[in-house]
C-alpha cells in the first residue's frame, strides 16, 4: 500500500516522503507535498486496522488538523484512490 500511495502522488508531480521524526512519537507515516502548496498527512495501516491508532498518534493527528493540514488514515487500496480524488477535487 505504501508504494501504491507513492506512486499515485509521484505520478500527479508530487513527493511523497517517509517521514521519521527522532524523539517525536507519533507522527504520521508520510508526508505528502502536492503541486499548489497541499501537504497531505498520511498514516498507513494494515488492512482493517485503521482505527488503531495509539493515543501518541491521535494527539499528534489532532494538533496537525487544529493547525489546518488534512491528516489521513489508510488502510486499503481503496482508501489510497479515495485520498486521491478527493484531493483532486479540492
């Protein structure tokens, strides 16, 4: 699902990074910089297990959206094409 999310991002002229952040747990998965300015938060999650999120990552999701980023959890294919088009049409 990574690569997928990859590779849909690279093929609209996006990065889509790995994000590690040392002594800051929490942080989402990727970070997404789009053409436009967007940056995208994306957590990724094994299939069926997007709302197991620990409370380190709820709180960090949490402070992203209260400053105004879009923070995404995954956990299918289908989400990765989701994230997409609604991203395309914003």
């Amino acid at each position: 699902m990574e690569r997928k999310l990859k590779s849909k991002i690279e093929s609209l002229g996006g990065l889509c990074l790995k994000w590690t952040s040392p002594g800051i747990r929490g942080v989402p998965d990727r970070i997404c910089i789009m053409p436009g300015g967007d940056v995208l938060f994306v957590e990724l999650k094994a299939e069926g297990k997007k709302n197991n999120l620990s409370p380190l990552q709820k709180n960090f999701h949490k402070k992203l959206t209260e400053l105004g980023h879009m923070v995404w959890v995954v956990s299918s294919y289908e989400e990765v094409n989701d994230l997409i088009e609604t991203w395309c049409m914003s």
